[in-house]
C-alpha cells in the first residue's frame, strides 16, 4: 500500500500492522487527503486475515497537531456539507479489528478526536491532549464534544471545550482518556507490546468484545446486555472457541486460527 501522507506496514510484526501520519513539516494536520488514505488503509487492514492488531502512529514531535487550517480557512457551509468529510470519519470508527493509538507530542484537535476514535492510547510522557478549536473561532466537529465528554466527564470536558486547555498524559491517564503513560523513548515499544498480546487472543472473540463494548455508547444497558449475550453465544459457534476451552483443560496454550 502506498500513500501520499500515511506509512503502511500491513507485516510491522507478526499480526499486527503500522500506520504512520507523515506530514512531519505540518505536525502531521489533518488534510483531506490523509484522512481518505486512512480511511483506505485501515479498510484493507480490515480485510487482511494476516493482520490481527493495527497501530496508528505519528513522530515524537506530535501525532497530529489538529486539522489543516489552510485548507479549511476558505470554506463555506455548503463546501463542507459536499465534502462530508465526516463520513470518512464514521468509516474509521467502525474498523472491525483493534487500533492503538502510539502518541507522542502533540494530539490536538482533529489529532485528539482520531486517537479517541482508537479504542486504546498509549502515550509518551511528552504528549499533550486537547480540543483548542474554540481559539480559531469554531468548535470540534469529529467527535470531540461527544466522545471527550463520555470518557472525561462534562466538568473537564467544558474546560478543554470552552478554554482551549491542553491536558499533560498524566492528566490524561487520570481522567481516563488513555491506557498507559511511559517514557518517551518506548511509547511505539509499548504499543507493539500490547498489540502483541491482543493478537494472542482469538480474532473472532477479539472481534466481538470489540463490538460489545463499543455498543455501549450506543445503547441503553438492557439494549447492550442483549448484544453482549448473542455476541457470547457466537462465540461458540468458532473453532478458537473449541481450542481455547480444550487448551485451557489441558493446561497448554491456546493456537488460535481466527476462525
């Protein structure tokens, strides 16, 4: 897979692919055209039965320093309602296997709502968080009203919204926006440590805990109980289902195969 603004590695380690922002001189901003690259490469990753676990990644300098402003500052309503580049947003959201977000820097903006589109964050101890739209005149408009509010709580999700304010990884991990807080140096280290031990575990059930736990946003709790249950039953309807149990009986460890 080659891109313009994005690095593709679909074999960066067994089972697990790197996608890199690189837009270094921009601090990787956000433009169009890298959003439908990453729209495209993380559909492909979807596809690919080689790849259990996806990382998306920046420099140590930022993972994404917010939207391109030079190419927003002309636009009209109706020029954005065309583009809708929302939808390439929404396509993201739904990738189907693990993504890791690997920040380090700057994770600001359009770069803030993508990481919270990842469902896990690993950050260096440099990385800094925040929403400061409101200092160009507009508001976030991917996610970060919503999805800052549901993990942070309205109190602090209103002062990063209304002031601007960056939050340190430490105040991040403590407001419960991301996983891990580690030195610099070992922030991707510490990703692909993770995203190794997820890519032990069966794609199936992976795959269906993913969509469980995601359906809670999305639901009331009797509505995501339901989906919890019938997710649990397809889960024996797999053969990793079969060897895992049989694994576990005869005290081994588990080969699962994805199907």
């Amino acid at each position: 897979m080659e891109f313009q603004f994005i690095l593709v590695d679909p074999a960066f380690h067994p089972h697990i692919a790197l996608v890199k922002l690189n837009r270094p001189k921009e601090l990787n901003a956000l433009n169009l055209q890298l959003m439908l690259e990453m729209k495209q490469a993380l559909a492909e990753l979807d596809e690919n039965d080689e790849v259990r676990c996806i990382i998306i990644t920046g420099n140590e300098q930022a993972f994404a320093a917010g939207a391109d402003i030079k190419q927003m500052e002309s636009r009209t309503p109706i020029d954005l309602l065309k583009i809708d580049q929302f939808e390439t947003w929404d396509q993201i959201r739904k990738t189907k296997k693990p993504v890791i977000a690997a920040v380090s820097g700057f994770c600001l903006g359009g770069g803030c709502e993508l990481a919270m589109t990842c469902d896990l964050i690993i950050a260096a101890e440099s990385a800094r968080f925040g929403q400061p739209e409101i200092k160009l005149g507009i508001m976030p408009g991917a996610g970060g009203t919503q999805r800052l509010t549901r993990v942070v709580g309205k109190a602090l999700a209103m002062e990063m919204v209304l002031t601007g304010r960056f939050l340190s990884a430490e105040e991040a991990l403590k407001a419960g926006l991301i996983n891990k807080v580690v030195p610099d140096e070992i922030y991707l280290d510490e990703a692909i440590k993770m995203a190794k031990e997820i890519a032990q575990m069966s794609p199936v059930a992976i795959r269906l805990a993913k969509e469980s736990v995601l359906k809670t946003f999305d639901t009331g709790l009797q509505e995501g109980l339901n989906f919890e249950r019938k997710n649990f039953y397809m889960c024996f309807a797999s053969e990793d289902q079969k060897e895992g149990m049989k694994a576990f009986v005869e005290k081994r460890k588990p080969e699962f195969k994805g199907y």
